[in-house]
DNA sequence: TTGACATTAGATCGAGCGTTCGATAATGTC
DNA sequence: GACATTATCGAACGCTCGATCTAATGTCAA
C-alpha cells in the first residue's frame, strides 16, 4: 500500500516548479491551484500567504542544502581533498535541487524581510564553508592568491553558473562536467607562477 | 548652454534602474510614471507597451556591450594577452551596464518571442568571441582542457558573477578585483598538472 | 445518530495591473 | 496667422491579482 503523497508536500512540489519556471511574480495562486486541481483556498489553509509559500519552499530546501556542505566541510580529510569534495557535493545539490536555487537566485527580491534574512543568512554560510576552506589551503601554501574572499565569490560564480547552462538532455553528462568544473576551481585557486 | 536630456532618454534611464532593482513584473508603468513626474499616457507614446521600454533597454546596450568585446577580439596581440584584455573588457562592462546586465540575466523569462531571440543572440554571440579565443589558447597548448564549452561557461560564470557580489562602495576597488579575477581564469584555463 | 472538527469549493472583494482614449498644450512650418 | 505635428495629460476600461468569507462536505469518536 502506497501511502499518497501529503497534499503538502505535493502543493510545495508544484510550486517549485512554476515558479522556478515563470518566476515568484509570474505565478499565480491561480496557476498553482489549477495545476494541482484544488482550490485557492486549501492553498491558503496549508500556507498562510503566496509568500508563506515561497518561504516553506526556501526553508525545506536551505536546510538539506546547507547540511550536506557543512557536513563536507567537517571531515577530516586532505585539505585539497576536502576542497574537492566540496565542489562535488554542491555541484551535485545544484542537480538535485536546481529549481529551487533558482527561485532563490532569481526572485529573492520578492521575499519578505523575514525570507530575506533567512535567504541571506543560507548565502553568507556557504560563504563562510569556502572561506574556511580556503583559509586551511593558503595556511599550507596552495593558494597564492591575496583575497581569500574574492576567490570564494569566484569559486561560486562557477558553481552557480553550472545550474544557469547545464542541461540533463545536452551531451555531456553531470560527472563529466564536474571533473571539468573542479579542475577548472583547483587551477584557478592554486595561482600559480602565471 | 546645457541640452536637457531628451525625455525619451530620462524614461530609459529611470526605467532601467527600476526595472534592475525590482525586477520587470514587479515594475509597474506607474512606478516609472510616479518616478519621473510624468503621466503614464506619456510612457505609451515614446514606448508603445511596458515591453517595448524593455526590448528598448536591451537593444541600446547590447549593441556597445557586444561591439566592445568584438573590437577586442579582432585585435592583434599575442593571443593570452588579448585573451586578458577581453576579460578586463568585459568585466568594465559588467561595472558600467551593471544594472542593463541584470535586467536581463533576471528578467529574460518576461521577453516576448522577439525580445527573447535577440537576447538569445546576445548570449551566444558572446559565447562564441570566448569560444573562439578559447580555440586559439588551445591550438598553441596553453589550454589543456578537452572541453572549451564547459571552459567557456566556467569564465563566463566567473565574470557574471562579479556583478552580483561586488559593491563599489566595499573594500575593493574595481581594478584589484578585475586583477584577482583575470589571474583566478588564466589559472583555471592553463589546466596545469594537477 | 449526533456533534465536533478538519478540509474543501466557490463566490466575492478591493487593489492594482497594462492599456486606451479623447482632449489639451506646446512646437514647428509655410 | 493658420495649420499640421508632436508632447503631455487625466480619466477610464477590462482584467487579474492576492486574499477572504461562507457554506458545504468528509471523518470519526461517543
């Protein structure tokens, strides 16, 4: 016996999806209650507001999201290997959770005070992960680079953009691109005698 | 004796910040209207609709965005070094057409079939002037990556997301940041024996 | 069967949206 | 000075938005 999916999680499904699609603003509650085949109002008693519903989705999201990085980032491993791990792990969370993080890039402009600092907060602690591993790396002399901060915003531009280009249906397949990827940061951050 | 600016160009600029800061739907014309003091019958007869004011905005700037990278593609120099400047090209556009760049970095699921293919021109354009210096670092060995593609979209990522993180009233002056950045890509592409 | 409660549907609200219209004011042309 | 053109305006239109209210339905213990 399957046990139907709560009409929670379903709704908060269909959200993601429209709007990672057409955007916070560019989704009505009419759209999503359509597609469900509910009406407007259930959506209202699950969540209190469109926004309550942007922020449900946010928070789900943030919290396995940040955990695994976090998770990486406390082994105890090779600093470089550490650092690669990291790379993987949030490339493959890129995957796995695309849309979501697509909502948050494109339309946290949307989000109330309230989402906004909890938004801001997830960024800041992905921040402090790569700074943190960064700083282990230039202690051992593998990163030449004056501004640890700089190169993290460089490391994530990187990573971010993966999920603005990559597409599952292209010719190269999601561990192909991550080897790339992560020699791509590796080179980068060792600033070598260029 | 000092030319007033050309009403035409007081709703582009107006309407641009506007539209960079809160985003295209969750602009009103009567925002823009409100803004400059103008009634909103004024914005319909310069811009026939609130999308010709975006197809506006886009095509002004993508025109010297893209002509600036042209130039300096087609310069002779050893290939790193205009490889080099196209970065610090670039990343001035980035500064000065910031707020242009995000409208439509964010903004481009709002664009009718129009406007969507000329952004879409605009981004592959660019791809293929790195595409293209990309190839010419690889024929002389200076690239040892077997995909230029992921390369390519790995810089772009990069120099995309500076304008997303750098405030020009920060720590950082633009020009230590377009140096930090220049070295992290020249790292990153050389793929060294790692 | 009844009553309490959770869940649902549908009508409805005021506000705001993009857009249109007809009229007025300013400017240029002969 | 008459006339065409351009620039500007206020008022309104039809529509969609997020949100709310009311009433109906389903569930299940007592």
């Amino acid at each position: 016996m399957v046990q139907p999916t709560p009409m929670k999680d379903q709704i908060l499904s269909v959200a993601t999806d429209l709007f990672a699609a057409k955007g916070f603003k560019g989704t009505s509650i009419r759209d999503i209650s359509n597609a469900l085949g509910i009406s407007i109002s259930n959506l209202y008693h699950y969540f209190g507001s469109k926004e309550g519903l942007l922020l449900a989705i946010l928070q789900r999201t943030s919290e396995t999201l940040l955990d695994d990085l976090q998770r990486v980032s406390e082994m105890e491993l090779e600093p470089l290997e550490r650092f690669k791990r990291l790379i993987e792990t949030h490339l493959r969370q890129c995957r796995d959770f695309g849309k979501e993080t697509r909502i948050f890039m494109l339309d946290k402009e949307h989000l109330s005070r309230e989402g906004d600092r909890a938004n801001r907060q997830i960024q800041r602690r992905v921040l402090a992960i790569y700074l943190k591993e960064l700083g282990t790396l230039a202690n051992r002399g593998l990163v030449t680079s004056r501004n640890l901060k700089v190169l993290a915003f460089n490391v994530l531009g990187v990573i971010n953009w993966y999920l603005r280009w990559y597409r599952p249906d292209g010719p190269l397949s999601h561990d192909e691109v991550t080897e790339e990827i992560t020699a791509f940061i590796l080179n980068g951050i060792r600033g070598a005698d260029i």
